[in-house]
C-alpha cells in the first residue's frame, strides 16, 4: 500500500484572480439553473393540500385542533416534513427545499431577528381587535395562530 500524500496548494489564481474562471452562463441549458416550474407548482400544491388536511383535521377532530393550538412549530414541521416525503416520492425534492422549505426558512429567521418598532405594535393591536384585517392575519387565523385580543 502506498503512503498518503497531499496534493500541492494551488494558486490563488486558479480560483479568483485568473479570467478563464467566470464566464456568462448558458440561458438554453434548464437544468444548471435548476428551472423545474413542474416541481415547484407540484410542491406548492403538495404544500396546500397539506395545510388544507390540517386545517380540516382541526375543525372535525377537537384532539387536533388542541394539539395545533399548543404546538404550533410542531405542526408545521409535520407538514413541510409529510410534504418533503410525498415530493421525495415523487422526484421533486430538491426543487421543494429550494422552493418551498428555504422561504419558509427564510421568514421564521426574519419574524425572529426583526426589531418591533412603536408603528408594528399598533398595527398589530388594530388587527387583533378586528379593526383592520390583513391576508396574513387571515392565513395565521385560519392555521390557528391567531393572536389574542389581550396580548
């Protein structure tokens, strides 16, 4: 058996500096840019039809709709992970995650990271007395997240 060896540290021109590394990419090749409108659109739906089980089990099922109520995160992660399965089943997987899972994501990290100014805590107090009612407040209502009056 021969003995393990190192390969030789490569310029920094090999990655950055040289002009042979970039290049203007081919518009007619789908696949590089990962273009599957089939798999997105198939993932949504997998995602809606998801939410839409949910929702129906909480409204048949008290043992649901108080499992939804107190454990909402867990909710979620059971409908983005049955929907993970069914799209991994179905060969849309990584167009879901790219999709579907990374903007979800994406949201839950700016709701947490988000500083609440004088303007979104009135907001917030006039949507939940019922004065003003907002797509998202109806979309949170309708999974069972909608805010208390008090709080």
């Amino acid at each position: 058996m021969s003995e393990v060896q190192l390969p030789p540290l490569r310029a920094l021109d090999d990655f950055v500096l040289g002009s042979a590394r970039l290049a203007a990419p081919d518009l007619c090749d789908p696949q590089r840019w990962y273009v599957h409108p089939v798999h997105t659109l198939l993932s949504a739906l997998v995602v809606v039809v998801a939410l839409g089980v949910l929702v129906w089990a909480a409204e048949t099922r008290a043992a649901v709709r108080r499992c939804r109520r107190s454990h909402p995160a867990v909710c979620l992660v059971a409908v983005l992970a049955v929907s993970l399965l069914i799209l991994w089943v179905a060969g849309g997987a990584f167009t879901y995650l790219l999709s579907i899972t990374t903007p979800v994501l994406l949201i839950l990290l700016h709701a947490s990271l988000r500083l609440r100014n004088l303007k979104n805590k009135i907001e917030t107090k006039i949507e939940s007395i019922g004065l003003k009612r907002t797509p998202m407040g109806l979309l949170l209502e309708v999974l069972g997240q909608e805010q208390e009056a008090g709080s």
